[in-house]
C-alpha cells in the first residue's frame, strides 16, 4: 500500500467514526433526556443535571468537530 491509500483509509475510518458517535451521542442523549424527564424527582435537580451534561456534551462535540477538521 501507498502512503496516499493508507492516508485515504484513514480519513474514512476518521470520517466513519464520527458519524458512528455522532448518532451514538444522539440516541444515548435522548434516552437519558427521557429519563431525567420522566422519572426525575425534583425538577430543580434534573435541571442542573440536563445543562451539566449538555455543556460538557457541547464542549466535546466541539473538539472532535476540530480535531476531525484538523484531520481531514
């Protein structure tokens, strides 16, 4: 193998991976939204909890949207 195939390998494996936790962030947010929703006691807490998890969700997503960018 060339060094451009190895390179194209990669940056679809990168590109692959990105989108696979993408959706996988996606389903795992939406459950968990769910059931802090559904069965969260105080709304205060699940309040907190919802923008604690979504800023650092946020904050990720971020950085593996540079570091892809970076990548490709």
């Amino acid at each position: 193998m060339s060094e451009s195939n190895i390179e194209q390998i990669l940056t679809l494996v990168s590109l692959g991976a990105f989108i696979l936790s993408g959706i996988f962030f996606g389903v795992i947010s939406a459950v968990l939204n769910y059931h802090w929703t559904r069965y969260g006691i105080e709304a205060v807490q699940v309040k907190k909890i919802k923008r604690l998890y979504f800023g650092v969700a946020l904050a990720l997503g971020i950085f593996m949207i540079l570091t892809l960018l970076a990548i490709l």
